[in-house]
C-alpha cells in the first residue's frame, strides 16, 4: 500500500518510537511478574534512578510503558498526534519539541516529588516509584498541533485541549499531572519551530508585496496657479 509507505516514511521518528514501544511491550508481556517489575522500576526516571544513572534514565523511560494492554491506544495516539506533528514541523524540530518537554516535564515533576518527600507530605518510597511512559510527549505533540489546525477548528480543539489536560490538575493532582501541564505549555512554546511561525502575516494597509517593493508613491506636487 503506498499510501501506508508515504505515510511512515513523512514520519519516520514517530515510527521508529513505536515500533521500540512495541518491542519492550512484549517484553513486558512475556516476562514473569518479578522480572517485569524489576524492568519497570530499573527504567524508570525516578528520583533513586535520576540519581544514580541520570542520563540513561531520562532517555530510557520514554521507551518503555507499564501496561502493554495499553499499546494499541498509544499507536492511535502517536499516528494522530505524532506523526501529524513530525510531517508538519520535520523530524528534526518535532524530535527537539517532544523530547526536550519529555526530560523537562520528568525532571520538573520528580523535583515536585523531591520537596514532597522532604516536606513529609509523601512516603520516602516514592524515591522508587515506577515512572515510565510516553505521555509527557503526546502532551507536548498535543500542543504544537493547535497552531496546525486553522480556526475556528483551532479554538475548539484548544478548548478541549486544556480541560482534558486542566481538570486532572484542578482535582487532587499527581506528579504526573503536573508534568504533563508542563509538557502541554512546552508544546504551546514551540510556535516559533513551526512553519506558522513563518507565514507572514497579511500587511495592515493593504498594500500587497509588489507595491511595498515599488516604495512609497512620490509626493504629489501643487500646482501653481494659472494665470488669467
């Protein structure tokens, strides 16, 4: 099907992380209960895996998510949000948007977790909670695809953009919750990267190109008066 061809080939990113997520999600599968959970703890980017191995935490994480019944909503999600923002943005500025709002949103939101814990407002456990998945960058992609749409689609799906993301927030927010508020906001930060950024925006006098190229219009000279 070319179609199909053309399609994963505008998005190679997007198919490149999915078929990944598609991997360690068997894995997940097909492993005993004690060594899945062990998998899931030791890529996490938890405050006891951000400390002792930072690097490979932050990027390993997005790789992996808990629940591998969970897959095939994550792919609609990824070709919806995804692949739509890669092809319109390119692989390269749409790597930079969800990646850098995947490692901001995670560091953000374990700090939350941090002060949390040294305020005894939560368990010194939570140094280990299991803290992988992909939806700090669907947020951010969430985000970037508002100045996709033209309004008034625009307006409606902002709309429901923000109450999908806000309502969590608003009733007893988790870590999570916040990091995605964070992701969400990167991705609305990311207009310049996108190609609205530069469209130019239509001339207040109404002057089109070619006349403010010809300059303005020389000064009308008066005429002297005739003699009678």
């Amino acid at each position: 099907m070319t179609w199909a061809k053309d399609w994963v080939g505008s998005s190679p990113g997007t198919h490149i992380w999915l078929l990944v997520i598609g991997i360690t999600s068997l894995v997940i599968a097909a492993a005993s209960e004690g060594l899945g959970q062990f998998l899931v703890h030791r890529t996490s980017s938890n405050i006891h895996e951000l400390n002792e191995h930072p690097l490979p935490s932050l990027l390993i994480s997005g790789f992996w998510i808990e629940r591998p019944e969970s897959f095939l909503l994550y792919a609609v999600m990824f070709e919806l949000l995804h692949a739509n923002v890669e092809r319109w943005t390119g692989t390269a500025r749409w790597l930079l948007t969800v990646g850098g709002a995947h490692i901001a949103a995670t560091l953000a939101s374990q700090e939350l977790v941090l002060l949390a814990i040294e305020g005894h407002r939560l368990p010194r456990s939570m140094t280990h909670v299991v803290d992988i998945g992909v939806s700090y960058g669907l947020a951010a992609a969430a985000g970037v695809l508002t100045y996709r749409l033209r309004p008034p689609w625009r307006y409606g799906y902002l709309a429901g953009v923000l109450v999908f993301f806000g309502i969590p927030l608003l009733t007893g927010a988790t870590f999570t919750d916040f990091g995605h508020a964070i992701a969400l906001a990167m991705g609305f930060a990311a207009w310049p990267l996108t190609p609205a950024a530069a469209e130019e925006p239509p001339p207040e006098d109404g002057t089109g190109p070619a006349d403010r190229a010809a300059g303005p219009p020389p000064e009308q000279r008066p005429e002297s008066p005739q003699e009678r």
